[in-house]
C-alpha cells in the first residue's frame, strides 16, 4: 500500500474568489504533475480531498490523468488544523489500507501527517511539501514505519 500525499495547487485570493478555488498557475502546474506522474503509471485506486474548493479542484485534475477506480471523494478530518492521530485511525478502519490512497489537502496537517506516519511525532517536520506536490510514502518489509519512496515537485527550489 502506497499513500500519496499532494498539497493543493496554488489558490486565488480571498477577495477574488471567497471558496479560494486553484489560480490559473495552480491549474497549469497541478496538471503538470499529474501528467509526469501518469508518465511513471502511478497507480492510484483512490483520491480523498478536504471538500475545499482548492482541494477538490486539484483532486480533479489528477483524477484525469491517473484514472482512479475507486473515484474521488470528499474526506472528513483533512482540514489544515484537524487531528492527524484521528485521521490516522479513520484511515486505517474506513478506507482499506491495503489500497493505494492520494490524499489531496492542506498545511500543517499534510506535513504533521507525514511527521505522524514517518517517526511517530506529528511535531517533527520530515518533508517539506510545495503546492501540487506528491509524495509518496510506503511500506518496506524490514521498516516498521512508512518511508518517504519519492516526491515530485512543481520546483525544486
């Protein structure tokens, strides 16, 4: 089971759009991601998103390209100040761990997750994301805890 993790695309401001929906620039590079990522057949059997405009927008776009069985869908508990530790148990209980999940949502709780799944501490900053992002953690037989498999950045700056 791989779990990806991908940061929304880049969003319009406030006072341009109060939902803060994906700019034209967070469109253009989320797309771009998700045709590399389809380069490298990137399997995906589901993508979750936080029911925010800017997450289900940048779900949708890399539901196109990687072509999800499973669909999208919206996911309680993926906003940016929610409990990574309650996500985690809902995760393991609803959605079938044994599935490759992308989980498309917000900071701090994409980096606190990875904290949480990577050295146990939700507290302890192990990857930095960018907007689009993906990164995919893992599993590997002789490692307790998931490990950090790849990433693919919009930058690498």
């Amino acid at each position: 089971m791989a779990l990806y993790l991908v940061q929304h695309g880049k969003s319009l401001p406030k006072a341009e759009d109060p939902e803060k929906g994906l700019s034209a620039e967070g469109k253009m590079e989320t797309e771009r991601i998700a045709a590399v990522a389809s380069g490298y057949q990137v399997c995906v059997s589901r993508i979750l998103h936080s029911g925010k405009k800017r997450a289900r927008e940048t779900a949708e776009i890399l539901s196109v390209r990687l072509s999800p069985p499973d669909g999208i869908e919206a996911c309680d508990g993926m906003n940016p100040l929610d409990d990574v530790r309650d996500f985690v148990n809902h995760l393991s209980v609803d959605q079938g761990m044994d599935q490759n999940i992308m989980l498309v949502g917000h900071l701090p709780f994409l980096e606190r997750l990875i904290g949480l799944l990577v050295c146990g501490n939700p507290d302890q900053t192990v990857f930095k994301l960018q907007n689009s992002g993906i990164l995919c953690l893992d599993r590997v037989p002789e490692v307790k805890n998931p490990v950090i498999r790849w990433a693919l950045m919009p930058s690498i700056g």
